[in-house]
C-alpha cells in the first residue's frame, strides 16, 4: 500500500470516527460536565469512597436499626430432624423435594434420624437430561443450528439445577433409597467439573447427530446412535458417582436409634414404603408473578427432567391466595417445597431474609423503586433457589408475621440451617409453592383443567433453581 493510499484510508477512519462521536446519543464533553458535577467531593462523599473502596458494600450497609433480637418462636411449626447439606452443587430442587418427604416418614415412623440418598436420583437425573437433550437434537434436525430452539438446547444440555418437576419425574420412575445404600461422592458434592465435561461430549454429540440427519439419516438410525452416545454418559456418571443399587438390606431403626428390624428392599418398594409414589398427580405447583395474569395456567416446554414426562403447569395466582394454602398445609404437619430468590436481602450470618436488613439508598444515596414486577420484567428477580417451608407465626388475627424454611445449607448455615424471613420479603421474593392438592381449593383446581398458556423454555421466570 503506497503513502498516499494509506494517508486517504487514515483520514477517512479518523472522519467516521469523529462522526460516529458526533452523533446524538453519545456522551457529549458538555455532557459529561454535568454528569461529573454529581460527584461533589464532599468530605462526605470522600469518608463514603474510602469507606466503600475498602469494605463489603453489605457491611457498610447493614441497617443497625434491624439488628435487635431475633424471634424465633413459631405458632404453627413443623419438626424436622437434621440439616441437609447439598455442599458445592445445585441440587437444592432435589434436596427440598426430598426433605418434603423425609418429613412425613420421620412423623410416620418416630425415626430419630432419617435421610434418603439425593444422589440416586441425582444419577438418574442426569441420564435423564441427557436423553432429553439428545432427543431434542433429534427431534429439531431440521432447524438451522442458529434456531432460537436449537440454541437453547446447546446452551442447556445438562445442568444440576432443577425444580420439583424434576423430583416427580425422576422418583416416581426410579424410586428411592436411603442415604446409606449410595452415600455421596466428591462428584456429587462438587457437581462442577463432572457436569463440564459430560456437557461438552453432550455438544458434540449434538452436533454427530445433526451432521447424521442432514446426511440422510433415518430415525431409527438416529436412536441407535443415541443409545450408544447414552451408554457413554453412563459410564461416566458411574466413574463418578457409582453404581444405583437395584437390591439392598435397609436396617430400620426405632426412635431411640436401635435397629428394630432389617428390610430387603428395591428402590420402588422404598419409595412406595417411606417416600410418596403419587408425585406426579398429589401435587400442584402454584407461581406468584404479577408480571402476567393471574387466574391463569401456565406450561413451559422442556420443563421437565424426562423426554417421556410432562411438562409441569402452573397457576399464576396473587400471593395472598398462596399463603392461605402454606398455612392450611402447615396446620397439618405438612412441609411444601417453596422456592424464591433467596440472595436478596440475605442476613446470611443471622439467617434471616428481610427487606430491611441493609439500608443500600442511604449509603449510595439513591433510590431503587422498582416493584416485584418491574423486577420480574427487567431480569433484576427471579427464583433462584428451592427450600423447604416449615413454618409460619400468625398474629392475633390469623395473618402471617413471619415464616421458616428449612435449607440445605448445612446444620451451620444461617439459623441453625434454617432461614427466617419476614412476610414483606416472602410478599417481594416468593415465587413458587408445590402443594398438595388437598389444600388447593377447588376453584384453583379447575384452573389446572384449562389448556394451559405455553411458555418458551428460555422464559426467564422459569430458570432451575441451584
């Protein structure tokens, strides 16, 4: 390129360049005057930046106003016997499903400890969601790869996340065992590395079988191709997280913790013994987003951990109507698989979630005005993680002050395991409630019986919960 050739080709970029700053939009000098003129510089301001450019902003603004006592007496609570500790994983959808169940078998039977084992179904789960992620592949061939479907699938293939969907699905086919037939490994505590490298043959699988169907493929070709990509997944889901029993002795033990009794069980005899074998028809799922309608059923494809199960539908319905439910159910005994968004306005040294635990306008001195469905809306809130409710304090009036759930966090985590939140924080971050169908009124339950709304699987409103 000569001299003058490359003057011409600098002096054109410098011109777009200048052009490109010119245009209306664009941070202006007399603009960033203003904008600079916001910082005064103030002592006030100068003691906020050392303060915050040094320290946690949560520390700085925790509120000491909302630091006094914290009550923990319950009116209606039910008992639970131990924490659960889902460690380095996203397995809280399992953990809470199964700590639902845990309950009813210790009320049942007096156990003075008692856990089911979350990696047995966890295997079978991420079987599962392999096979749907394959089969989608397959079942979407004729797509081009940049497909919003398609895409989604590649940026999904596997994941330790869930919801309750996932605990019917994969229980009511697999059964269950007890933590001492297939206790956890490094694996399933630490779900990470195990799950990368699973997804990244899982991608190029997907891409084997879309390069198989375009050149002519048949189905039943593609399946067979599937069940040997499937064993694959197999053997490494066993070298890092066992083999599931099919048989074994379970050695019951009374109140005291005595053996009372050895049992010869199967997974489903277990389940059918200690678990709940009618998942997928006991129980409904009930959502709180005042971003869409209320009084209205709602599905969202691929929400399930099975391609041969369905997908779950919800009632959109106003969050008062979802307590009235919590606490007919609590009344009962029964605990209920509730899910929210739980890093908001976490306490996590107290265990306590409220909205006026750090007083963030105050040291950044601003507003954040945006309600629960403006925050639905703009992405800002969602749920993000499953617990088991268990607790409820009413006033004098029957309404609810505050509520308890029991978390998977460890025995040292938060309350004693446990969460306390206030009910403006469960009105502001609540969003999904599993129930038994007996404490759904009916008029709820033939809002199941409409054809339901369906919802895309990337709609951010139903992201797994970890």
């Amino acid at each position: 390129m000569n001299k003058r050739i490359l003057s011409v080709f600098v002096f054109s970029a410098a011109l777009l360049s200048i052009q490109a700053q010119d245009r209306k939009g664009g941070i202006s000098d007399a603009m960033l005057n203003q904008i600079k003129q916001s910082y005064e510089g103030t002592s006030a301001d100068k003691a906020l930046r050392n303060a915050i450019g040094n320290n946690d902003i949560r520390k700085l603004a925790l509120n000491q106003e909302n630091l006094t006592g914290m009550d923990a007496h319950f009116s209606v609570k039910v008992n639970s016997k131990g924490i659960t500790d889902q460690k380095s994983s996203g397995r809280c959808w399992l953990f809470t499903g199964l700590n639902v169940m845990r309950a009813k078998a210790i009320g049942k039977y007096g156990f003075q400890s008692f856990e089911f084992s979350e990696i047995y179904p966890f295997f079978w789960d991420q079987l599962e969601k392999a096979n749907l992620f394959l089969q989608g592949i397959i079942d979407t061939r004729d797509k081009a790869l940049n497909d919003k479907t398609v895409e989604w699938l590649f940026q999904h293939p596997l994941s330790d996340g869930g919801t309750f969907t996932g605990v019917a699905d994969i229980v009511g086919k697999y059964g269950l065992v007890p933590k001492e037939a297939m206790p956890e490994t490094n694996s399933s505590d630490n779900t990470s590395r195990m799950a990368n490298l699973i997804s990244l043959k899982l991608k190029e699988y997907g891409l084997q079988l879309r390069d198989l169907a375009s050149n002519g493929a048949k189905p039943a070709a593609l399946d067979k191709e599937k069940t040997a990509m499937l064993g694959t997944i197999y053997r490494m889901l066993v070298l890092n997280l066992g083999v599931p029993p099919t048989e074994f002795d379970y050695v019951r033990k009374d109140a005291r913790g005595n053996p009372a009794e050895t049992e010869r069980h199967t997974p489903m005899s277990f389940l059918k013994k200690y678990g709940d074998e009618n998942l997928l028809t006991n129980y409904v799922m009930v959502m709180n987003d005042p971003s869409r309608e209320y009084y209205k059923c709602y599905e969202i494809d691929y929400d399930r951990h099975r391609y041969d199960g369905k997908n779950w539908t919800y009632v959109n319905l106003p969050v008062e109507d979802i307590k009235e439910m919590a606490i007919a159910s609590l009344k009962d005994s029964t605990m209920m698989y509730f899910s929210c968004d739980v890093g908001k306005f976490l306490n996590s040294e107290r265990g306590l979630l409220d909205v006026k635990n750090y007083d963030y306008e105050s040291l950044m001195g601003t507003t954040f005005n945006m309600d629960k469905k403006q925050r639905i809306q703009t992405f800002s809130s969602g749920s993000s993680h499953a617990m088991t409710l268990m607790a409820v304090d009413l006033n004098k009036d029957g309404k609810p002050v505050k509520w308890m759930v029991e978390n998977s966090w460890g025995p040292a985590s938060g309350y004693q395991g446990h969460l306390i939140m206030t009910d403006e924080w469960f009105d502001e971050y609540m969003f999904r409630l599993v129930l038994e169908t007996k404490y759904v009124p009916a008029k709820v339950m033939d809002i199941f019986k409409q054809k339901p709304i369906r919802l895309p699987a990337w709609d951010p409103m139903f992201a797994e919960e970890y």
